[in-house]
C-alpha cells in the first residue's frame, strides 16, 4: 500500500506516531513510549475496486463481476485497512497493578479498496 | 477548515494540519481505553518505586505475552502487617482484573533477607476480605533453604477475589525441627520494603461470554 503524500487522491495509508508523551499518558503506560495510529483513506474507481494491494486474485474476481454486470455499478467501493498487527503494551491499572496484555487489530498496517 | 482541496475520501472540507493532529490524539486515546477495555485512563495514585517495577519486570517470563486475549499482571502487596504475630505476617493486594478474567497461573515473589536462619517452612493462607481469625484456606506450603528471591507457585483457584479485588494471604513460618521453638522475629526473615517488597505474577484470560455454558455445537 502507498504511504499518502500530502495530494494523494487514491486509496492509500496515512501514517501518524503518537507519542504517549503527547497524550500525557506516560505516568501510566509504561511502555511502548508511543505508537503508529495509522488509517485508511483516498478514493476507490471502479478499476480499484477489490485491489487489497495483497490478492490480485481477489481483484481480478470483481473486475470480472463488474464488467459481467455493468460498468458503472451504483455502489462505491471504499478504501479499508486490509493488514492489521496487535499492540503489546505495559501499563499501570487502577489498582497499581502493572499489566502486560497485546491488544489485538491496533496497527493498520496495509489499505485497500473493498 | 483549510482552503486546500477536497478531502480524497469523502469530498468534504479537509483538517488544516494541526486541526487533523488533534484529532488523531484523541482518535488515539479513544482506541487505546478501548483495546484495554477501560472506560478511563487510570489515576496513578501510588508511584511505584522504579527499581522495584524494573526488577519485577525482570523475573517475567521473557518471553511475550501469549497470544489471544491473555494478559500477565504484577500485583506489589499494599499493606504488609506484621504486628499480628512473631510468627506471622499479611500481605493485602488489591486485584480488581480478576473479577472479570479468569486466573490460571500465580506464583508469589518473596525476598528473603540475608540474615536467613538456615531452612524454614513457609504456610500461606487465603484469609476472608476483613481477618484471618473467621476462616482462612490453606494455599501452598513450601520450605525455603537459602535467602534471596523465592518464586511460590500458588493454586490460582484460591485466589479468587472477592468482589471487592482484594486479596489477603496470611504467612506462617516454622523451623523443619518441630521441637525447636526459636524462630528469628519475621521482621528479620522477609523484606517487605521498597524494591524488595513481595509481589504476585498472575496470568489472566478474559472470561469467556458465558463462560460455564456447555459450548453448543
């Protein structure tokens, strides 16, 4: 997936570090000192339609089903986090208590058009 | 709003700069109270004292947390009694998690001091929320021969918390010869202060929705 540059128009990963500093969240999650909050955005045309930027074969599938049906279908097709990864963090809980947990689906990691 | 084009997504006016930054912190803090189920950031009301939370950290299983929706949890005791007996000593936790996970590994870390009288058998008890005196459970015993750090593993079905989170264990001590009475004052055996305070490791999941449930195929 293309990182966005600032005019990007298509489907692409915009890419944002926040730092737990920033946030004033540092006395309490211990570690990481941040993450990667990255989304999804820019357009899908119909040619993109079902282009993960993984599965070509998955795209091929609904090029084939558009142009079967029709070439302008009424529905868009929208730009999505296709890869995801967890966040391990160590945090204090409310207690005081240290807690060491992986939060799942956190990182988007690719985008792609649905 | 800035006069640049439109956003790529939906058309609409895009963020200037540090309009969209300040959104994305609070995008963040909202997905972060969210993956840690939490419905607000905690207050930090006793700091913990560095050294001891690095050393803590230290006797962790390197290794990550495994995967799915299992966590690893220290729990520094927060009140160590030891006026109730020469023999005898009580640690409190506080363990809140534990009323919605469901614990399946304990062990409690105890630091024993260097003015160690040789080998000494250690009984731990589970005691009701308020005293030891009502009914206590008999957890673990184990005979400890050298000072230092000692890692206890405990039956997790013991430490059920209450619905108030907390936890009392109640240590006993007695020398191997049980016709010797002289035990060192307790005061002398375990450290309980700063970095070398005891501390429990647990190892949580979250309960299952309808946990107990005969799974239906």
């Amino acid at each position: 997936t293309p990182t966005c540059a600032p005019e990007t128009p298509l489907c692409c990963r915009r890419d944002h570090y926040v730092d737990f500093q920033e946030l004033g969240w540092r006395d309490w999650i211990l570690q990481p000192e941040g993450y990667h909050l990255n989304y999804c955005s820019g357009q899908c045309p119909p040619h993109l339609a079902g282009s993960p930027g993984i599965a070509a074969s998955f795209h091929s599938a609904v090029f084939s089903l558009l142009k079967a049906n029709n070439p302008w279908p009424a529905g868009s097709s929208c730009c999505v986090p296709t890869a995801r990864r967890p966040l391990s963090l160590l945090y204090l809980d409310h207690d005081g208590n240290v807690v060491k947990t992986d939060v799942p689906d956190m990182v988007v990691e690719a985008c792609g058009c649905s | 709003q800035s006069t640049r084009s439109a956003c790529p997504s939906c058309g609409g006016p895009t963020l200037a700069p540090q309009g969209e930054r300040a959104l994305v912190l609070e995008l963040a803090k909202k997905q972060i109270l969210e993956g840690l189920h939490l419905t607000s950031r905690p207050r930090v009301t006793r700091p913990l004292p560095q050294a001891a939370l690095a050393r803590a950290l230290r006797r962790l299983q390197p290794r990550s947390v495994a995967p799915g929706n299992q966590e690893e949890v220290i729990s520094f005791a927060t009140i160590v009694d030891k006026s109730t007996s020469t023999y005898r000593c009580m640690l409190t936790f506080q363990l809140s998690p534990l009323r919605s996970h469901h614990l399946y590994h304990a062990r409690l870390w105890l630091h024993v001091s260097p003015s160690f009288p040789g080998s000494l058998y250690l009984r731990i008890f589970r005691c009701g929320t308020r005293n030891c005196r009502g009914s206590r459970t008999f957890l673990a015993e184990h005979r400890m021969t050298s000072s230092g750090w000692h890692a206890l593993t405990l039956p997790s079905s013991g430490l059920r918390s209450e619905h108030s989170g907390v936890v009392k264990l109640q240590l006993d001590y007695r020398r191997p010869d049980p016709n010797s009475t002289v035990v060192p004052r307790p005061r002398r055996l375990l450290d309980t202060e700063g970095q070398l305070r005891p501390f429990l490791e647990l190892k949580i999941r979250a309960n299952e929705p309808g946990a107990g449930r005969a799974r239906r195929r």
